[in-house]
C-alpha cells in the first residue's frame, strides 16, 4: 500500500513537472511497453535535470535581456530623432523670420533702386491775373490784351490745320502735349506761332476748351442762358 502511494505521488509529480515544461512531447509516456518508472527516469535524465533546466532558463533570460536592449534602443533613437526634429524645425522657422525681416527692411543686391520721380514745378505765370481758371475781364485789363493771345493763337491754328479734321472739339488730344501748351502760355510765350503743323491739332483744342471751361465767369453769362436757348429753338 505504501508502495502504490509512493508510486502514484511520483506519477504525479511527473506529470506536474512535465506540464510545466513548454514544447514537450509527452507521446513517448503513453508507450505500453514502459512503465511509469521509465517514464518519470526519461522526463528526469532529459528535460527534468538540472543543467538541463538551467541551460533553458538562461537562454531565456538572454532572449528576454535581447529584446529589453532592442526595445531599449529604439525607445532611446526615436527620443532623440524627435529632439533632432524640433531642433530642425525651430532653425527653420528662426532663419525664415530672418529671411523675411531682413527683405522687408532691405533691398535685394540686384534690383536697382527705384528712382524717385521729380514734379515739376508750375511755371509762374508772368501775368498779375489768371490766365487760366481766372475772370477774363481782369486778365484783359492786366495784360493789355484786347483779345488774349491764347485764344487767338489757337483759333488761328485751327483755322489752318484743323477745318477738316475729323472730330475737332470731340477727340481728346495728348495731355502732355495740352499741359506743355498751356505752360507756354502762362509763360507769357506763343507755342503756335510757327506755321508749321508740329502740335496734333487734337491738342490745340484741347488746350482752347479748357481755358473756356476754367474761366469764373463763363463766354456766356449764366442769367442769359434762358435768352441764348430761345434763340436757337425758334
């Protein structure tokens, strides 16, 4: 009876150790040609020894150790490509600041700078009265000019280019060629006195219809408009 305890308690401290072992092929132990007894001094001389145990416990904890080194690694690298990134990226951002204040305030080598436009002063008219935007009747009183010079001067230049030019009056001229006219006339000075044809006659009566147009008092005074239309209805 002792005998059989002893026995069964082997059988099943066996089985235990054998369980606990991973990867074991327990098909030798169901053999009708071996006992109990071989089984457990099989399991014991091959995967139950000592060394045995030791050698696989060792190779695991190196596997383990292997993979902590591995993951330790990894952990470390991605930490430090992260800081490398955000250093990167705060040099990127510090030199485009750079780059922009220093376009804003300063002009790139290659562009020339930007000449700076002169205006030109109005030429002083040597009349005491207004030429133009003035009252007529002052202007002929100051200047002794019966009829003044400019609308002489343009009437007659019409008078020889522009009778049959097309559009007179309605077409606009060049208002650089206007503004040198008119200039010239300020100046006390006839730009039309040449004969030849060298102003657009466009100009000319441009420079004419703005005199008429700026006096203070118009050709026509104004409580006469009434008078002036009835005579062109009837």
């Amino acid at each position: 009876m002792v005998l059989v305890k002893k026995t069964t308690e082997a059988t099943l401290q066996t089985i235990q150790d054998m369980v606990t072992i991973e990867d074991y092929d327990v098909s030798e132990c169901f053999q009708h040609s071996r006992s109990t007894e071989s089984v457990k001094s099989t399991v014991s001389e091959t995967y139950l020894s000592k060394p045995s145990i030791a050698k696989r416990r060792a190779n695991q904890q190196e596997t383990e150790h292997f993979y902590f080194m591995k993951l330790r690694e990894f952990l470390e690298g991605s930490n430090l490509i992260t800081k490398l990134q955000a250093k990167q990226d705060l040099l990127q951002r510090t030199l485009g600041e750079g780059h922009r204040a220093e376009y804003m305030t300063t002009r790139p080598p290659n562009v020339p700078p930007k000449p700076q436009k002169h205006r030109k002063s109005r030429p002083r008219s040597q009349y005491n009265a207004k030429l133009f935007n003035g009252d007529l009747e002052t202007f002929v009183k100051d200047s002794g000019q019966v009829i003044p010079l400019i609308v002489e001067s343009c009437i007659r230049f019409i008078n020889l280019y522009g009778l049959q030019h097309q559009g007179i009056f309605r077409v606009s001229g060049s208002q650089v060629e206007v503004n040198d006219i008119k200039n010239s006339f300020e100046r006390g000075e006839n730009p039309l006195a040449d004969d030849q044809s060298n102003h657009d006659i466009n100009s000319v009566a441009g420079v004419l219809k703005l005199y008429f147009r700026g006096l203070e008092n118009p050709l026509f005074p104004k409580e006469r408009f009434n008078d002036l239309i009835s005579c062109i209805s009837k």
